[in-house]
C-alpha cells in the first residue's frame, strides 16, 4: 500500500504521518502498564459448560453484535486511510464488532476527504461511531456541522475525543480547552444521536467521567495509558527539539487502562463503558469486560494488521474473539453477564 504523504492540507499530511508512525515507529507508552497484567482468571477445571455455547452477544447503542469488541477510532482523510478504513469496515461487519472512525475534522475543512470515511457499504448492520476532537467545538465547529458528520458517516452516534496533551506537544495544536464542558453537554443534549467521550490513551478519572454523565454523555471510552501514546506519536512529528526531548519525559502519563476503567466503573455504575488501552488480545478484552466495560477496544494492532493484508486483519480478529471465548470456556461463563458478574479474576497480589 502506497504512502500518500504528499496531502493537500496540514490536516491530511498529519493524518498520514500519523499512519506511518504508528506502524513504523515504538509509540508505546514509557514508565506505564496497561495494568491488565495485574489481574489473572482464576482456571475452573470443571466449566460445566459447552464451549460451542459460549455466546458473546450483546448490544451496542440500539443494534446487536456478535461480540463486545470495538475497532478504536484511528484513521481517515487520506487515500490511505480509506483504504485501511474500508477493510476495517468489512472486517468488523464479518466479525460483528462496533467500529469507530478516526477524527473526522478534515472531512469539514476538506470536504474531497469525506469519502475516506464512508464505509457503511461495507458495514451495514454494525454500530458505527462518527468521531471528532472535542476542542474543535471551542474552535468553530457547530452543532450543525457535527450532524452534517453523523449523516456523512451514517453513523449511529458520535464520539468526542478528548486528547489535550496529544494538542499541547502536536505541531500548532489546539490548546484551548476553557469552557468545553458546556459545549460538550450543549451538543450532547441536541444531537440527535447518542454522543459519548473517549480519551485518546491517557485516561479518564472518576470526576471527569461524572462531569461528562451530567452533561449527557450516553457512553464512555476511557482509553487510558499503556498502549499507543499520542504524546510520543506527537514527539516524533515535532520539528521542535524540546517537544522532542519533552515527549520522552512524559512517557508515563496518564491513568492506566485498568485503573481508568475501575474509577469509571465505581463512579457511573449504570454508564455504558468501553475500554481500551494496552489490549494485545482476548483475554485482556476479557479481563476489561470483568472488570466493568461494556465493550472492549483495540486499535493499533488491527491497524498494523489491516496495513499488512486484508487475510492478516481477518485472522487477528478471529483470533481475538476466540481468545474472549477461551477465557470465558476456562471460568465456566457461558455468557457476557456471567462474565462481567463473575468472582474469578483477581488481582496477582491476592
């Protein structure tokens, strides 16, 4: 697949770069653990269950899905992209995962970019989240623009995505986060779509998850550290020495994926949770799901795997849903509920 870096906006050329980092460059976090490998199932030796009827179904803002996995919002905006998105579109739809967008703000200043998003074609019964920066709303970007982005998608709802520290190291990132609160529960009461947060991989803490709740947020990503880190994805780009060497110091910021989903959890105990961060395979997804998530994301290695062949994607998902099945083969849970309610995973200190 051919890198398109000769993009006709700052926007495209970043989303683009942004591509090849991720796939090429190390963007973990530094310092921090998902936190997932702090926690283990305890075996059942005798599930008393057949694992043919282990189901994983559940629903995801009004439509069903095979499994309560999500395809994390990562791309869009570029030749590239499309391509990647669409074969995400396909391969979610064949799997029955939700599947997020990547920020959608070029598709508004570039209008020749919206196709890159459009892949309900390839999707046509799956939950399908529109995205974009929640900062853009203290920027210019209206209410009626982000419903022109739910109908461009025909998605099913939208999502914000808070990233402030991946725009304070971001070249002429957008740093104004006064007063955003308001606009995020304006929009969120008008919209006539579901509208949820998610953080970008650095978490989100029990009071902001409560700020968001009263605002009208229908659902939660609390994305916290330990998978990619935005701010060394930034760090890279930055033509700026000290953002470079800056970039590194922060390594270890954020809450971690677990701790995030655990504060979250406790806070908002009706909230609809998606967690992502740090989740290399099922049985992290599994372990996300036991401790409070609804859903559970990934975004990196199903980009490194749509970026390698659409057989390589198909088997990655495959193999992560048998993985959720085999961790919840081995604890006797025969459904997601019995999952999620279940008393056998525990933390490696007990």
């Amino acid at each position: 697949m051919e890198r398109n870096l000769q993009a006709s906006s700052a926007i495209t050329r970043r989303k683009a770069e942004h591509i090849d980092i991720c796939l090429q460059k190390d963007v973990a976090g530094r310092g921090i653990d998902s936190g997932w490998g702090n926690y283990r199932f305890v075996h059942k030796a005798l599930p008393e269950i057949r694992f043919a009827d282990i189901s994983t179904a559940t629903q995801f803002l009004g439509k069903p899905l095979q499994t309560p996995l999500l395809v994390s919002s990562m791309t869009g905006g570029t030749e590239e992209a499309w391509q990647l998105n669409r074969l995400l579109a396909e391969a979610a739809e064949a799997h029955g995962w939700a599947l997020g967008l990547g920020s959608m703000r070029a598709a508004l200043e570039h209008p020749e970019t919206a196709r890159t998003f459009c892949v309900r074609q390839w999707a046509p019964s799956i939950p399908i989240l529109a995205n974009l920066g929640a900062v853009q709303l203290n920027y210019g970007v209206s209410i009626d623009d982000c419903r022109q982005l739910v109908q461009m998608a025909e998605a099913d709802g939208l999502v914000l995505h808070l990233n402030p520290m991946q725009e304070i190291f971001q070249p002429d990132g957008d740093t104004d986060f006064a007063g955003l609160l308001a606009k995020i529960e304006q929009l969120c009461r008008q919209l006539e779509v579901p509208v949820g947060v998610k953080e970008v991989g650095m978490g989100i803490d029990a009071d902001t998850a409560r700020q968001l709740a009263d605002a009208g947020a229908a659902f939660i990503d609390t994305a916290g550290a330990g998978g990619t880190s935005w701010i060394r994805v930034e760090g890279y780009r930055s033509p700026e020495p000290v953002k470079r060497q800056a970039a590194e110091a922060f390594g270890d910021w954020g809450l971690s994926a677990a701790d995030s989903l655990i504060q979250v959890r406790r806070a908002l105990p009706a909230m609809t949770i998606a967690a992502s961060g740090g989740i290399q395979n099922g049985v992290d997804a599994a372990k996300a799901l036991a401790l409070g998530a609804n859903l559970s994301g990934t975004g990196r290695a199903l980009l490194k795997a749509a970026a390698e062949s659409e057989h390589k994607l198909d088997e990655t998902m495959a193999r992560f849903t048998f993985e959720l099945k085999a961790a919840m083969f081995g604890i006797g849970a025969a459904a997601l509920g019995e999952l999620q309610a279940t008393d056998r995973l525990i933390h490696r200190s007990d």
